[in-house]
C-alpha cells in the first residue's frame, strides 16, 4: 500500500527534535523557524511537557467523555487564568479544523440562523463547513460548497457593514483569523475587530475568533485578537495548545448556554490530551513566553525592514511574513538547503516565521546572517 500523496514533500527524515531545533537520519542539524505549522509553541520535546505525559501515560491514557475527568477541569481553570477569560466555558476536541466546525455549529444552535460571514484569504480547516467557509477554491469539493457563506475582502468595514444592512437578521456569525495564516500572514485592523465586534452586538450574530493559528501567545498576546481590546463570543484553538501533541478547543462566552448533545467528542479532553495542554500553559507562564515571543518577535521585524530586498514585513510576535521578489525567489529553498534552516511559505511569494515561542535571540540572529549571505548568493548567480 502507498500513501496517498496529499502534499509535496522534502526529502528530509527529521529523527530528533529539541527546543529550536531539529536533527536528520543523518545527523544534519537545522534551525526550525517553522514549528510543523506554528504547532510547536514550547519548543520541541520540552522536558515538563515529556515529564507530563509520561507520568499520566503510566496512569490512564484515556477513557470517554462518559466518566468525569479531573484533568479537564484543570486545564479550563488554568487556560481562563492565563488567557483572561475566566468567565468562558471550554470544549475540547482534537483539530483546528473540528474546533472551527463546532464554534459555527454552536452559533448556529445559538441564534437559529444560517448565514456564516467570512473572508479573502482565509483558511478555517479541511472538514465540511470549515472549508466552506475557506477562501480556496482548491480545498472546496462540490459536496462542501454552501450558499449560506458570504465571502467579503479582509479589513474592509464599509463592505462589512453594508452586508449586515443588507443581511443582518440571517447572519449566524463572522468567523476572522486575528492574523490570517495560510492566506499570508495579513493582520486584522484593530478598527475592523472592534466593528465586527459592534455589529455583531446590534444583529445578535456570534463573533468568532479563529485563534487556531494566532492564538495561544504566538502574537505577543495570548490572542492576536486581543490587541483590539474587545472580546469575542467564541475563540478556537489548536496547533499549539499541545505542542505536537493532538488536542483543540473552543471557550464559548458565558451568555451562550450549553445544551445536552448539541456538541460532543469521542477523543476530545482525554488525558494525554490535557496533560500535554496542562503542560504547554504551565511552560508558557513559568517561562515568560509571551514576552519572549513579543521581544523576539520584534527584534526579528526590526532586522527584517532593514534588509532592502525583502518587502511589506509584517506579522506581530513571532507571527511574521514578509514578501520575496522574483529575482530571490528561491530564497526559502535556498535556506533550508544551504542555511539548515526551516521556514513556512504561503503561495504564491511569501516567507512565514512561525517558530517555537522559546526561540532565542542567538537563534533569531542567525538566521538574520543566513537570510542575508543567501539574498547576496542568489544577486550573484
């Protein structure tokens, strides 16, 4: 049997892993500015985190929603603490895309309605109505195209309110990444945050706030949507509240009231699951990271803006993309091969940083020297 081919791939077989970095199956050593998809929030096999799941894995791995699970709880009331949002309720599952799924779901149950506004560029997940109400027409399969989502350009307000004059009474929710990720790293206007939030107060829409990506400090906050002062109804959460390990969620606002059966979750919230969770939030406190991440993150965009090649450097944290010309195209290539260096992209020209929240500045430096000497490589070809 092969596997079936679903992405290109590079020719690496990664063995070992630890903090920033990352070795092969042939003892090549490479900086991860990457983090597998901005999942890897405290570095690669922590010792507290690996310490954690060993120690419950000797317990009891999992077992059903069923039965009453302790670490669940203590995971919400660590989770609202760091976050702000104590007053918030937590659901658990398993992927961004799940998380997504449900927050829709739940605003739907919420309000009665069917109309899901969201927009350009933006990517919510692969499964039925996440993808629906992703911006790739690549993604979208004809059985997952939905008339009930409206797609409007990203930070336009005028185009934003007109939708709601028009629309207002059918519109379930508006779903927004605080920074859109896949689409190219482009920031949400605190302006346009606080009107979503605005309307959706005058229609009784649900505001949700995509922080699969975003989320979890990565922004210098804990969610990049914070920065507009203004709470959402619904936040969804992934990629690095396990730091590798396969947990989701949303925290739902305490004015939507849960309902018996409306969500539910066979793997969600078991205990390897929360360990590991439990684990990346006591790591992120103990270690200061979302002022590591704020401090290194800017040190990175400073050093960035002063490289005249590189264009429209943006980001916040160690959210950051910036755009690559023609002429260095091969810029991202060129650094893994040469440079030992792992980097995102977003088609069809844009670098993305996404690294471990622990990166050190010797390690933001680095790549600094690296991403020049191969600018200068490829001018000289």
């Amino acid at each position: 049997m092969n596997l079936f081919d679903v992405y290109p791939i590079n020719e690496i077989t990664i063995v070992k892993a630890k903090g920033s970095y990352v070795w092969d199956d042939k003892g090549e050593q490479y900086l991860d500015l990457y983090g597998g998809h901005a999942v890897i929030s405290i570095g690669h096999t922590h010792p507290h985190w690996v310490k954690r799941i060993e120690e419950q894995l000797e317990k009891i791995a999992f077992y059903s929603n069923s039965i009453r699970i302790p670490l669940q709880q203590e995971l919400a009331k660590k989770l609202g603490q760091i976050s702000g949002k104590e007053d918030y309720q937590l659901f658990l599952c398993n992927s961004g895309a799940e998380a997504n799924e449900n927050a829709l779901k739940l605003a739907s149950f919420y309000n009665g309605r069917k109309k899901i506004i969201a927009f350009s560029k933006s990517f919510h997940g692969r499964t039925s109505l996440a993808v629906a109400a992703t911006d790739n027409k690549n993604y979208v399969a004809p059985v997952n195209e939905n008339d009930n989502i409206i797609f409007l350009p990203f930070n336009d307000e005028e185009a934003l309110e007109k939708c709601f004059e028009q629309n207002g009474k059918e519109v379930s929710s508006v779903i927004i990444e605080g920074i859109q990720g896949v689409g190219g790293i482009n920031v949400a206007e605190i302006s346009f945050l606080k009107k979503i939030r605005s309307l959706c107060d005058t229609y009784n829409a649900v505001y949700i706030a995509d922080s699969v990506q975003c989320g979890y400090c990565r922004s210098g906050k804990f969610f990049s949507h914070d920065f507009a002062g203004v709470n959402a109804d619904i936040y969804t959460m992934a990629k690095g509240m396990g730091n590798g390990f396969p947990v989701a969620g949303i925290i739902i606002a305490p004015h939507i009231k849960p309902k018996h059966f409306q969500l539910g979750t066979t793997f969600g919230g078991n205990h390897l699951a929360c360990a590991a969770a439990l684990a990346v939030l006591e790591v992120i406190e103990e270690e200061k990271l979302m002022g590591n991440a704020t401090m290194t993150g800017k040190y990175l965009k400073d050093e960035l803006q002063q490289i005249p090649e590189l264009k429209n450097i943006r980001g916040r944290g160690l959210m950051i993309g910036f755009d690559v010309p023609e002429a260095i195209k091969d810029l991202k290539k060129n650094l893994l091969l040469n440079q030992k260096i792992f980097t995102g992209e977003a088609k069809p020209n844009v670098i993305r940083l996404l690294p471990s929240l622990a990166l050190k500045k010797r390690d933001a430096e680095q790549f600094i020297e690296s991403i020049k000497e191969e600018i200068h490589s490829l001018q000289t070809v």
